[in-house]
C-alpha cells in the first residue's frame, strides 16, 4: 500500500481561487473543466480538481478559493475539504496565507501544498516528496523539460536548493549559467508543517509591490510569493530538497485552451 493509502499526517492545500486569464473564451474556475469533454472543451466530465484530489494523501484537505468559489464548493461538497477564502488575489502566498488557519489547527506532520490545475501528479509522487521530509524542511517538485520556457528555475548547491529564480532573472544570466539550471519548478511543494506554521507571520510582513492594471490604470498593489517563504527558510540554514519527475507531463498545468485540449488527450490516452 502506498503512504497515499495509509498515513493521515499528510494535509493537502489546493489552490483553486483563480478564473485563469489565459482560457480564452472561458470565464468560469478553470479547476472544473472537464478532463473529459463533452460538447465542448469546456463543457463534459470529470473535473481537473477532483481527478487532482483523488490522487492526493488522504488526510484533511483545504480548498482555496475565490472566483466561482459556490460553484467550486458545490461540485467538491462531498470531499470533506475544507474552504478557505483569498478574499483578494494577491499571489501564491496570499492564497497560503488564506489558509493559515487550517495550517495551525491541523494535527499532522506534513502538508501538501499544490495548484488546482496541475491533475496529472501521481500517487508515487506525493510520496516522494513527503519521504523527503524525513531529512528536509521543505521540498519541491521539480521537472526538467527540453525547453525550459519562461519557468522559474531551481539553483541548486551540493544536492540543495538553494533559491527558486523566475525567468525574468535567470533570462539575462550568462550562457553557461543558464545552461547549469536544468530543473525547472513546478509549484507544487512538500512541507512540514511546524516549520509552515512558523514562516506564514513572516511572509505575512513582507509583501512585495508589483504594478497591475486596474480599471486601464498601473496600480501598485501588495502580494505574497510561496517561493519568498522558501528564501527565508534557506537564509535560516533550513534544508530544501527537492524531487524531479521522469515525465515533465505529469507537472503540466492547465492554462489555456491548447493546454487543456491536450490534457484531455492525455487523460482519454490513458483511460481508454
């Protein structure tokens, strides 16, 4: 039996507040599309969220939510997830900081934390990433793909992780620098949740000003990164590790029309 299976010290945080801009022509929770499409792409069966949610640990589950949030907790009612609200949509962080409350009042070693739109993760790999917690704080779910796009990299050192670097840093590195980042990440993350419990009030005081448009107009607005909590962790000396997949498929998440249509072929290939 897989720890999947058999440990309640595993909680889940799902990340499912947001509409998704990118789905053109769809402006419902992109975490309901179907994986199996009816009359339309976005019109059919079987969710991203509950095939997500069927392959996460079996302890206690919060759902982060926001837009269509109603229509999200009706269609995952019978889970037994939790709800916690991101009032406003202020980043990774924010929607981790939505769920501080369930983080402190649960009775577990350890906690998942993921995207709604990532359905393809496996079982194996949650575990992983959980064992990893035996001889580290924290752990990420890394993949290595042949174009490494404009994904956020991990900078390792001597088998640790030593920060998570976006593109729009890693972009003007030297080209033997960027050569050595070869595992890209996924956000999805392992953690143990003493140590989670202890880092939300720091990366509650540091927001970070980024500029959005708002009605037509550049507004400075706050938000919180996941990866800033892990740069305070390894700034404590707090060990970081992480896990790659074989199959860069498996981290995918579902962000616009081409993904999703692909996706659904993945899961009609698989399922038969």
């Amino acid at each position: 039996m897989t720890l999947t299976d058999t440990d309640p010290r595993v909680a889940s945080i799902i990340m499912a507040a947001g509409r998704g801009s990118r789905m053109q022509g769809y402006d419902g929770n992109k975490t309901l599309l179907p994986l199996q499409p009816g009359s339309s792409v976005f019109i059919g069966s079987h969710p991203i969220l509950m095939h997500l949610m069927e392959n996460l640990p079996a302890g206690p589950k919060a759902l982060i939510v926001n837009h269509r949030k109603d229509e999200v907790m009706a269609i995952t009612r019978g889970t037994g997830a939790v709800y916690c609200e991101q009032p406003v949509l202020n980043g990774t962080g924010g929607a981790i900081l939505a769920a501080g409350a369930f983080v402190g009042a649960q009775r577990v070693d350890h906690v998942i934390i993921t995207m709604g739109d990532v359905p393809f993760v496996q079982q194996r790999t949650y575990d992983r990433l959980v064992d990893g917690l035996g001889t580290h704080a924290l752990m990420i779910l890394g993949f290595s793909p042949e174009k490494k796009k404009q994904y956020g990299m991990l900078e390792i050192e001597a088998g640790k992780v030593r920060k998570i670097t976006e593109w729009k840093y890693w972009k003007d590195y030297p080209v033997d620098r960027q050569d050595s980042l070869t595992v890209c990440n996924s956000g999805i993350y392992a953690v143990r949740r003493a140590d989670l419990a202890d880092y939300l009030p720091i990366l509650a005081s540091r927001p970070q000003i980024v500029q959005k448009q708002v009605n037509g107009k550049l507004t400075d607005i706050e938000e919180f990164f996941f990866t800033d909590l892990i740069e305070f962790m390894v700034k404590d000396g707090k060990r970081v590790g992480y896990h790659v997949v074989d199959d860069e498929f498996e981290t995918m998440g579902i962000d616009d029309v081409a993904a999703l249509e692909k996706a659904q072929a993945i899961y009609r290939n698989r399922t038969g």
